[in-house]
C-alpha cells in the first residue's frame, strides 16, 4: 500500500458523499493503516506513513485538520517544525 497525501485525497474523493456531513472531519472512516500517528485534536492532527522505498509519492506528510460550515478553505498559519513530538 502507498501512504502519502495524494493517496489519502484519493480516498477522500472516493468516499466524497461522506464529505457533506455535519460530521467532524477527524471523524471520517479513514484507512487507519496509512497513519504512523493520529492526534486528540493537538497538532498535528495526523502524520502518514513513509513509503521508504519510493522518491514519487515518498509519504510522512504532516496534516492539520480543519472543520469548516462552508466549502470555503479554512485559515491555518504555520511554521516549519523546530522540535520533535512523542
């Protein structure tokens, strides 16, 4: 299996009807598989898995999940990482 953002957007996509509920987005029934972590609503909210053996698609993306009423893309500043979490 890959693990990388383009292949959890594919995911959303496939499961899209899903998208359009009220229902946060942390909620939503992904492969739990693909995830090397998955947060309790601190940052980062989820870390994919690396595909070592790949340079397309290589994985390990860190993803903030943000809930919006409308289908307009929530604000989220950030920096680059200066540290490590357990």
């Amino acid at each position: 299996m890959n693990f990388s953002i383009y292949h959890l957007f594919i995911e959303l996509s496939e499961q899209g009807g899903r998208l359009l509920s009220k229902a946060p987005l942390g909620k939503f029934p992904f492969d739990q598989s693909q995830f090397a972590y998955r947060g309790d609503g601190k940052f980062p909210d989820m870390v994919l898995r690396v595909n070592p053996n790949r340079r397309d698609f290589s994985g390990g993306e860190i993803i903030e999940l943000k809930d919006a009423a409308s289908s307009s893309i929530a604000s989220f500043n950030s920096t680059v990482p200066t540290g490590r979490k357990r």
